[in-house]
C-alpha cells in the first residue's frame, strides 16, 4: 500500500499556472496535503504530496497534470513505510 505519492511538476512560470495545476484535484474533490511552488529563473517547480491517496486515481491526475498548459514535465513518486517489526 502506498503512504503518499508527491507529483514533482516542471513549468513555465506563466501567470495562471498554479490554478491550472490545480484542477485535476478540485475536479476529484481531492485536496493535497502538502503544496510547494518554487520558481526557479525560467522554469516553475510545483509539488504536491498526498497522504494515503486512492490509488485509482493516481494515473489520471499525473495524466491531466502532464496536459496543462504550460508543464514541461511531471514525475510521480510513491512513498511506503516499512512497519516495525
């Protein structure tokens, strides 16, 4: 089971972007736990980090996330932590 799941988004740092990235999880009624946005010279570095997210939906928000205007790139990464013994 995964604990968390961080979407790293790489952009460009146009007005509007935030909202736009936004979207995939307001339209899921999903909101992260966790939100950084860094601008970084000519590009926009965005995180988001879910706790105990539904895996169902995982693949579809990186997708809609990948075809906002704007995203050069985005990369998931799952998180899981091992249970003591």
């Amino acid at each position: 089971m995964t604990d968390s799941v961080t979407f790293a988004v790489l952009a460009l740092p146009e007005p509007g972007l935030l909202p736009r990235l936004l979207q995939p999880f307001a339209k899921r009624d999903i909101t992260p736990d966790h939100m950084l946005a860094e601008r970084q010279g000519e590009e926009m570095r965005v995180t988001f980090t879910l706790h105990a997210p539904d895996p169902g939906v995982l693949h579809l928000i990186a997708g809609n996330l990948g075809q906002v205007i704007g995203v050069l790139e985005v990369r998931v990464q799952e998180s899981r932590w091992a249970e003591a013994a």
